[in-house]
C-alpha cells in the first residue's frame, strides 16, 4: 500500500469509539499523537493549542462529570483535553481559533486511529458549563478555553465504519 493509501485509509476507516479494553495506552503512543495534533494548520500559524494529556485512572473517571455523554472516559486508556489561548488569536477575528482547535482535534482522531487507537470526540466549547468544568478542575490560566475532550484506548470490539459519501451534496464550480 502506498503512504497516500494508508493515509487515506486512515481517514476513511476513523469513527468514534466508546468502549475500550483495559489495554494500556503508552506514554510514546500518546506522545505521538500530541505531536500529530501540532502538525494542524491554523491561521497566521498562531498555534493557538495546548493539550492537557490525561493518563491517571483517577482523572479519567473524573472527567466522566463533564456532562452526559463523556460516560466513556470510565473505560478510556488515556484522554486529551484540547484548549485554546486566547491571547495567541487574531485581533479582529478572535473566533478562529475555533477552526484552529478543531483541526488539531480532527488530527487527534486521525493519529489515533493510524495507530490502532480508538478515539472519540466529545465536544465542550462552546457549552460554557463544560468550559468551567475543565477550567476549575485543571486550573486553567483565565485565557486558556477547554475546547474539546478526546477519550483514547483500545477499542473492545470491531466498529461498523459507515460509507458517509453522499454524492447529492458535492458540487461543481456552483449549486
């Protein structure tokens, strides 16, 4: 298979676990991913991440309190929480970072899923609650902003990836 197979593969066969065995996420596996997350584009290549790797038992089963559907941090072999630093934004075009979190999240996901890893996405910005949440548990710096929250392990069991290409939503040079 050539890289750009395996990438695409990897792209292709990604989709969101929420049960993992009890098999052990190492340190370099995370790592690697982290560093898969700071290859993301963002705007004026500010960079405006930081990533709060999660890998004791006690604070995965905490997080599980984030809000309703992150019941899958109880069975995850590590997490990352994505933030975003406010001051390192565009003035006058505060909001992407947003874009930018995003991309890092998505690389996240993709690293993961290259490795054997399963992974889901729970979303916390822009549901201030969960922002709060993350910022007292963590003690946030008052311009770091919780983004989202990636639960990581070994998935128990194969997932269904589904076929998502809908030809009736691409387009050509219009509508």
């Amino acid at each position: 298979m050539d890289d750009y197979d395996l990438v695409l593969n990897s792209i292709n066969t990604r989709c969101s676990t929420r049960v993992f065995s009890d098999e052990v996420v190492s340190r370099d596996v995370l790592d690697r991913i982290v560093e898969s997350a700071f290859c993301a584009p963002s705007a004026c290549n500010l960079q405006p991440w930081h990533f709060i790797v999660l890998d004791d038992k006690d604070v995965l089963r905490d997080i599980v309190d984030v809000h309703e559907y992150a019941s899958m941090f109880k069975t995850a072999g590590a997490g990352i929480v994505v933030c975003g630093d406010m001051d390192r934004t565009i003035s006058g075009h505060e909001e992407f970072w947003v874009q930018d979190c995003s991309a890092a999240t998505e690389n996240i996901l993709l690293a993961a899923n290259a490795m054997g890893v399963g992974s889901v996405w729970t979303g916390v910005y822009p549901v201030w609650d969960r922002c709060e949440f993350l910022a007292e548990y963590f003690d946030l710096p008052c311009n770091i902003v919780a983004f989202s929250l990636v639960a990581l392990g070994y998935p128990c069991e194969d997932s269904d990836v589904l076929d998502k290409f809908d030809e009736e939503k691409v387009h050509y040079n219009g509508w």
